[in-house]
C-alpha cells in the first residue's frame, strides 16, 4: 500500500481536527470551497470502536466524501489491544491514514491515560504506536502532539516518538498547561526540525498553531523549515481558507445575491480569497442545510450556531443578525432570516 504523505507536494497544509467543528458536514463545504492537502476526521475513541455496540455510535464521526481523500482517521486511547482494533476498522473504512491524539487537553480524556496524557508515559505512547501500525496494516500513521505537558519537553518526547516509524509528525507549539492560551511558541520548530533531521528519519514536520491564513503558514515553513502547517481555528466561518486557485467560478446555493460595495463576488487579495457578504451568508445556508440533512437525526441544531459568529463577522448589521440566528431550531428559519437582510442592502 502507497503511503499518499510520500506523495503530497511540499509546503503541506492540511486541515485541523476540531471535535464538533470540523464534522463530515463542514468538511464537504470545505473540500468544495477550497480543499486542503490532507483532512482529517473529528477525534474518535479507539476503546468505543474496539467496543462492537459502543462502535455504531461513534461511526458517524467517521463518515467521508470521495471529495475527501487523502483523509486520516484520528483516534485516541491508551489500551494498545484497542488502538490495532481501532486501527483495523480505520483500514476497512477506507481511510488513508490514521492519526493518534497524543496532545488533547481535556480532563476526561486524561483520565483515560489518552490525548496529553500520554506525555508523561513515552513507553506506552511508542506501544501504541506500533499497536496501529499493526492494526493498520500498511496504513501510514501519524501523531498529533504538543511540545510537552508543563513545560518544553521537546528534547525528550520529540526523539521518543521518532523511535517509531511514523509518517509525520505534527506538533502543537505549546504545552498541554498552555492550552491555547499563549501565542504558538514557533521559535521552537526549527529545532524540532534539527531533531528529526539528527535521527535521519524521514518523518514529516507539521506545525500546528496561531497560523492565520495559507501565507501566514508559507512564511512559518519558510523561517522554520518544517514540512508543512496544520490550521485550525482560522477555517472558522471560511470555508475558503485552503483555496489555491481562482475562485471566481464558483457555483453558490441560489438566492438574492446585491452588489455589496460594488461587487457581488468575492476576491483575491494577493493569494487570499476574501468572500462578498453575500456569498459569505450564502455558504452558511448551504452548511446549515447540509447538517440537517445529514446530522439532523444525529446530533443537535445548536452545533451549528456556533459556526454563525464566525460566518457572520466583519460587515454592518452582524450583531443582530447574530442574535436572531442564535434563536433559529432550523436550516429553514436561518434561510428566511438571511435572505431578509440581505434585500435590504
């Protein structure tokens, strides 16, 4: 089997995993509006997919388009017996690669030893690692990290996880005691870089971290010489944020569509799309929609509401149209309500 991050031209940008954000919903409108080199699912619990019932609920977290590929199957946990499990399914699903969570700071997935946790016990870490290889079987894995658990730890954990062979590595600039409260500690990638490169692996460095835009992360790749960013928070409410090409072409969802400040499309500054009012709210429609026909039954309307902040940022008018958003129960009422501010531009 081909492992596809041998293939992927270098710089890479791929997408973040974000539990409850980056869904197979939003996915679809990102890989129609400006498709990243590698996606990656929302985290899943290899201890629920090992487990035969605990599995049918937790499989809706790793539905995928064919728009999707190269696509990586993140799991977390910390039993290696249920990470080959887990890893096993991730092979019959049909996902390219699987990603171990070795960097999420949450309590409840501490407790189980997984995520951060796993920083302080690099044995069991490398364990399971060579656990999803296996379960793999052939399957490139990769780990997403941080620079330690209370402070820089990079020395250490960094040349531990290298010990095994993954296919990249991708490496959150600041500790689990950080959060993301403190900007990414960029300074230190060219040294995790020098690591890799001391162990002569072949490992790919990603970063991960405050990166705002595709040429925000081409300038972190070229003064740090990691192989590619990882970005997160900025596709919040931009779906175009990985767009590479022109972007004047695009079919957006029918509706009233004003000249907003003499132009009714969207354009590029520099290498950047910057999408019109309207095509902004337009795409939030069309998300909006989406989830409801393929989550509705799934999971809640209020997952969605936290993306219209995000899509409604930036221009006149945004507060109230926020709050009169944030009291919609459906994709119907989010239509009539943008299709009423935006006649009255």
């Amino acid at each position: 089997m081909q492992n596809f991050w041998t293939k992927l031209k270098k710089p890479i940008f791929a997408l973040a995993p974000m539990a409850d954000v980056t869904d197979c919903v939003f996915r679809q409108i990102i890989a129609k509006y400006g498709k990243p080199d590698v996606f990656w699912t929302e985290f899943v619990s290899a201890d629920g997919l090992a487990h035969p019932v605990a599995r049918e609920k937790l499989l809706i977290d790793f539905i995928y388009g064919e728009n999707e590929h190269p696509i990586v199957a993140q799991i977390f946990g910390s039993k290696p017996e249920n990470i080959k499990k887990a890893s096993e399914l991730c092979k019959e699903l049909g996902f390219d690669g699987i990603d171990i969570n070795m960097g999420c700071p949450d309590k409840s997935i501490e407790k189980q030893c997984s995520g951060a946790a796993m920083m302080k016990n690099p044995a069991l870490a490398r364990e399971c690692i060579r656990a999803a290889i296996e379960g793999g079987g052939g399957l490139p894995v990769s780990v997403k990290t941080r620079i330690g658990y209370n402070k820089n730890e990079i020395e250490t954990w960094i040349p531990e996880l290298l010990k095994e062979n993954i296919a990249a590595l991708i490496i959150h600039l600041r500790t689990r005691k950080e959060m993301s409260d403190v900007p990414a500690h960029w300074d230190l990638m060219k040294r995790v870089v020098e690591i890799r490169d001391e162990l002569r692996k072949d490992t790919l460095i990603l970063g991960n971290g405050d990166a705002l835009n595709l040429e925000d992360a081409k300038q972190k790749i070229k003064e740090t010489g990691c192989d590619g960013v990882m970005l997160g928070r900025a596709i919040f409410g931009n779906p175009w944020l990985f767009s590479k090409e022109d972007t004047s072409n695009f079919e957006l969802p029918e509706g009233p569509t004003p000249v907003l400040g003499g132009r009714a499309q969207g354009r590029k500054i520099g290498s950047i799309f910057v999408p019109s009012i309207s095509e902004k709210l337009r795409v939030m429609v069309e998300h909006t929609k989406l989830f409801e026909e393929k989550l509705g039954k799934h999971k809640n309307f209020a997952i969605m509401k936290k993306h219209y902040k995000a899509y409604c940022n930036g221009f006149d008018g945004t507060k109230e149209l926020r709050m009169k958003l944030m009291e919609t129960e459906n994709a119907s009422q989010v239509e009539t309500l943008v299709n009423e501010f935006l006649s009255k531009i």
